[in-house]
C-alpha cells in the first residue's frame, strides 16, 4: 500500500512541475507577444483547460476525431511555448506571425472547448441506446374482425297489369269464399300461374 502511494505521489510530483513550467512558459511568451498583467497569465489556464476538456472527451469514448483534432492544438500550442522560451526564440523582439496567433489564440480556445463541452457525443456502431419503456406509446387493443354482412340487391318493382290484379282479387274472393282463410302467395301463384316474384307482387296489392 505504501509503495502503491509512494509511486502515485511521485507521478503527482511530477505532473504538477511539468505543468508549473508549462503554465511559466506560456505566460512568458504571452508577455513577449504584447498581453501583459492578468492576461497573460490566463493564456497558459486556457491552453490547460483546453488539454482538459479534450482529455475528457477521450476518456468518454465518443467523439475521439475532434477530441484528438483539439487535444493535438492544445499540446501544440504548450509545446510551442516550451521550446520557444528555450532559447529558440528572441523574447525581447517577437515575429509578428507570433503576436498574431498570440492574439488570435482566445477566440481558438473558446471555439475547441465551447464544442468540447456542448456538442453531444455521437453513438458508434457498438453504442446500445437504452429507451425508456414508459417512453412506448401503448398499442391499441386489437378488436375482432366483424363479419361482412351482405346486403342483398333490391330487385326492381314487377310490373303488373291491372286487369290481372283484378282477376287476382276475384281469385282470391273464391278461395275465402270456399276455405274461409285468405289466400297464400303461393297458392294464389299457382292458381294464377305468373313467376313467384309477380305472386308477390300481386298478393301486396290484394
């Protein structure tokens, strides 16, 4: 266990003076490049912060092209101040291609990290997106499928001659006469010898 924190608190050591000569560098280059007071100390804090949310990003999983793309401008940017304060670099008479990308470097932090921070991460092939069951509309209940009735055709009406509606009428007077019962439809077409739907028609009219 305390060799365990022994090498956890030498990395610790380690990264906390590599980033104070980082964060020493670029604050130098800031002040060679015209910012002076506060801002050039927040120079070297937006190139970390940068190196933060791109780190970030990576660690999720998702994203990894623009992560690496900021990541890459960001450690750039920290190592271009490293080896320009080593000597390569005449601190008292800065290019001006440096105090452009000097002054131009805010507007570039601001973009990276503002994507960083609110772009949402794209799901890849491998990524399962959980739903909600609760989010599923419900599906109706299914009802019986209800029996076609068919609706017979309405025949057109017969027509009947009324001389043959009068004979009907005499016919069936007979028959009462005879039976004392009113005469059936088929009897009457019988009697009558028509087809069943002029019976039917002739025995409406009696």
């Amino acid at each position: 266990m305390r060799a365990r924190l022994a090498r956890v608190d030498a990395v610790l050591v380690q990264a906390l003076i590599a980033a104070a000569l980082s964060f020493a560098h670029l604050h130098d280059v800031a002040v060679a490049a015209g910012q002076d007071g506060w801002k050039a100390w927040a120079y070297p804090v937006s190139v970390d912060l940068l190196l933060v949310a791109a780190w970030r990003r990576l660690r999720s999983g998702n994203g990894k092209a623009a992560a690496w793309c900021w990541f890459v401008i960001a450690l750039a940017a920290s190592l271009g101040a490293n080896i320009a304060t080593a000597g390569l670099l005449d601190l008292g008479n800065v290019p001006a291609w440096l105090r452009i990308l000097v002054a131009g470097w805010p507007a570039i932090a601001f973009l990276g990290g503002t994507l960083l921070a609110h772009t949402a991460p794209t799901t890849g092939p491998g990524t399962h997106v959980i739903e909600d069951p609760e989010d599923e509309p419900e599906a109706a209940p299914e009802t019986p499928a209800q029996p076609a009735i068919e609706v017979p055709p309405q025949q057109p009406p017969v027509p009947v001659p009324s001389a043959l509606v009068a004979h009907a009428r005499k016919v069936a007077a007979e028959h009462h006469a005879r039976t004392g019962t009113r005469i059936d439809t088929p009897t009457l077409r019988a009697r009558l010898g028509v087809p069943a739907p002029m019976a039917e028609v002739i025995a409406a009219h009696l």
